[in-house]
C-alpha cells in the first residue's frame, strides 16, 4: 500500500519534495496503523481512521496460545451478549452470570467411594416401604427448652431418660427406619446405662449424626452459612467406628422482601452441603442434604415454592460437581407451604403439588429416597401433607418419606410430662404417631390423627 501510493506521487513530478514528504509521512502513518489494526479497508477507507495518540505502553510479547484463548473469551462474550438481548425481548431480564463458569475446568472424574454398595442399602433401608426417620439430634439447648416447658430440669440424666422412653418403644421398627442422634447421644456417659447405639441395634433401626456444628450469621441481613466442614472426615470415621451409618447437615435459608435468599447464601450453602455429603460418603456415612427454606414470612405458597426450586437447584448442581453418589444420598427438603405470616393456609393436595413438582424440576432420579422436615408444621399438617403427596403421586421417583422432629416428639413429650408412671402411655403414643406418619409414607393414612398438640412454629427456629 505504501508503495504503491509512493510510486503515484513520484510520477507526477510537478509536487514539490516538501509535499512529497510529507504525502509519504502521512501514507506511512496510516499504514502502520492498517497494518497494526490488520484492516482490511481499502486505501479510500483509510483516510477515515485516526491516528492514535503515541502511547508508552510497554510492549510485551504475546504468545500465541493467549491470543486464540482471548479469541474464544471474546466470542463467548459476544454469544452472551447476543444471548442477553434475545432473552430481553421475551421479557426476561437475564441474570448476571457470577458463576466464572467459562473459566473453570470441568470436575475430575473419581473413583466412588469405597462404602459405595454400603452406602445404596444403607440409604434404600432408610427410606424403606412404609418407614422414616425420627430425628432427635436436637442441641443440648433446644432439648432443654422443651424439658424446662414440662418442668423437667435440662440434665443429662434426664436428657437420656426422653430419649431411652423413645429408643425403647416396642415395634418402634414398624414405622421408624432410623434415628438422628446429636453427638452427646452417639457417645453417651456410661453412667446412664446402655449406650442408645446398642438399644438402637437390638431395636432394628439405624442410628444416624448430626455433624454440622450450627450457623453463623455471614452475608448480608444476617442470612447464615452452616459450619462443621473442618475435621469432618476424621469425625465421620469416629461416627462410623461407633456404628453410625448416616448423617445429617442442615443449612437455612429464609425468604425475606429486602432480597433473601441471596446467591450467596444459597450458593455457599449449596457448596458446602455437597462438600459434607462427599465427605460422608468417602467415610462411610449416607449424608442427608437437608436445605431448609424456612416457612417465616409474608409471602404466598408460589414465592415459597419458586425460592425453594432456586436452592434445591443450585445444591444439585454443587453435588454434581462433587461427583455425589446419587444412588447413596437422600434430601431433607421443606414442603411447599405459604408463609406464616401471610394470613394463607394451603390444603394437603395444594402443599403436595407444589412441593412434587418442583422437586420432579430439580432432583435426579437415582436418589432414592425424600425425607421432609416438619419445619413447624402441627404434627396432624405434617402427617396429612405428606399423605396428600403419597395419594398424588403415587409414581413419583423417589421415596416420599419423613424425616420428622417437633412433628414426632410433640405430643409424646407432653403425655410422659417428666413422669415414670406416664412412659407406657406416652410410648404408646408414640408409636401411634409413628404408625400414621408411615402410612403417610405410604399414601394410606386414614381417620383421626392421634396427636395431641396444634402448630408448632418458632419464628427462626435453631436446631
Ligand atoms: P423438624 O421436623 O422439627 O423441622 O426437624 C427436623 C430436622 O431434623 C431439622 O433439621
């Protein structure tokens, strides 16, 4: 080009050197800028590009690996942004992509766990035709607070004695597969008598841990992450060696009009549910995932619903990550139910079709087994939504069993009161409890509930 444009000047002969110079000054400029741009403009199109201002950058060599790899980041942005302004004109206004997926690898491909086979018959006893879980890993500090409301003092001795009344239920086994223990209760004071593990074996049901140590307030307007990930795969051997076979981490996300959940809270807690469950899992442990959205709020039954897909969502995606076992897990969800303060109620058949489909949009197929919180349900609500869900859908994928607290101790706390006399009754009682909410399980509750309390809600209820 520059030749070229040279050679035409030379040959007109009447311009002065002066001009000639300076056309071959300009026409240098302008093709260095061409050649740096690497345009392919035509000679016309040149005289429209500007000149740069001399910059002092440093010059740096760029290999060439760099220049294709910004190549590919460049389209990808280009795709995103086409993507973005498609989106837009359906009506969506897309949702920054935080996630520096582009920039990540893929996750390593692993062998499975050594427990592996252990762990499908471990999870498939679990969730048994007809069977759920009692959880009873309440801390030393909610277990109190329910003694102290029958007026028995929060002691160790007492502690064990709710707990053996519990354990020691005859034909406990026919509806109650499994039982969440808090660490105290796996390694209990040999003073109180027989270890609740021994009971639990002799008895046919599972013990279980919870291994979470609680939450702490981490992102903004106090929304948590749930803790207990450092020295887990040394506790989960300690768990197992002493009989446990499952474990239990419960993170908690609320809704909230000023914006919470956040991505952050769900996405770090989902991070950190799938970390626990692949460390179980290597150890030994079936880890239950247990996101809880917590009923407290104003909010309908769709918003609670449409939160509840986002986390079970984004905790899917971060077991996937973690190579989890599918087959060798079970979930711990909240049912679908508007918020507590919102002034709604929701009928069995509303909560069961909300809550089934969204899992059916969320969980895969190979986990066997749904074991819901009660969240603050009545024990009568828990029990009837569950059987709604069973009724519904009676094809569903998974097992749709309980994994129930307040929801299986509330009215049995309230009949033993403290008192020997009272344990044949209150165990009586227990078992009929246990006996509805496996029918439940089954779809095939029928009749009076024989609870004997009404709801159960705390507002932002700790474990
Ligand atoms: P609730 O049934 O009382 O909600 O408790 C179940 C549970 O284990 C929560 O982590």
């Amino acid at each position: 080009m520059y030749q070229a444009i040279g050679q035409e000047n030379s040959n007109k002969k009447t311009l002065t050197w002066g001009l000639i110079s300076s056309v071959i000054a300009n026409v240098a400029l302008v093709a260095a800028v061409c050649f740096v741009a690497s345009s392919n403009a035509d000679v016309g199109a040149v005289a429209a590009v500007r000149p740069a201002p001399m910059s002092y950058a440093p010059i740096r060599k760029v290999a060439l690996r760099e220049v294709q790899s910004y190549g590919i980041k460049n389209r990808a942005l280009f795709r995103r942004n086409a993507a973005e302004a498609s989106l837009q004109l359906s009506g969506y206004v897309p949702y920054p992509d935080t996630t520096g997926a582009s920039l990540t690898s893929l996750p390593g491909k692993q062998e499975p766990s050594p427990y592996s086979a252990e762990l499908r018959t471990t999870a498939a006893a679990i969730a048994a035709d007809g069977k759920g879980i009692l959880a009873c890993d309440e801390s030393t500090m909610t277990i109190g607070k329910r003694l102290e409301q029958i007026g028995v003092p929060n002691e160790e001795k007492y502690r064990q004695q709710w707990l053996e009344l519990l354990f020691r239920t005859p034909n406990m086994n026919d509806a109650i597969s499994s039982a969440i223990l808090f660490e105290e209760t796996l390694f209990p004071n040999a003073a109180y008598g027989t270890p609740f593990v021994d009971i639990m074996k002799a008895n046919n049901f599972i013990p279980g841990i919870k291994v979470d140590t609680g939450v702490r307030a981490t992102f903004k307007d106090g929304e948590t992450i749930t803790e207990g990930l450092e020295g887990l795969a040394e506790r989960a051997q300690k768990y197992y060696k002493q009989g446990a076979r499952f474990a239990k981490w419960r993170a908690v996300l609320r809704i909230d009009p000023s914006g919470a959940p956040s991505m952050e809270a769900i996405e770090a807690n989902a991070r950190s549910l799938a970390h626990y469950g692949k460390i179980c899992q290597m150890n030994g442990l079936v880890p239950i995932i247990e996101p809880e959205v917590l009923m407290d709020g104003e909010h309908g039954i769709e918003v609670q619903a449409w939160v509840t897909e986002k986390v079970q969502a984004a905790t899917m995606k971060a077991l996937s990550d973690v190579n989890i076992e599918w087959e060798g897990m079970l979930l711990k969800p909240n049912m679908i139910l508007p918020g507590t303060d919102s002034g709604k109620t929701a009928s069995p058949e509303e909560v069961a079709k909300y809550t089934v489909e969204g899992l059916k949009r969320t969980l895969p197929a190979a986990v066997p087994g749904i074991t819901f919180l009660s969240g603050g349900q009545s024990e009568e609500e828990a029990t009837r939504n569950l059987d709604a869900m069973n009724k519904l859908f009676p094809d569903a994928p998974w097992k749709l069993s309980f994994s129930f607290g307040r929801a299986l101790q509330a009215s049995v706390l309230k009949a033993w009161d403290g008192k020997e006399e009272n344990i044949e009754g209150a165990q009586k009682l227990f078992y009929a409890l246990s006996k509805a909410n496996g029918e439940a399980a089954l779809g095939k509750f029928e009749g009076a509930h024989p609870a004997t309390t009404g709801s159960l809600y705390e507002k932002n209820y700790v474990y």
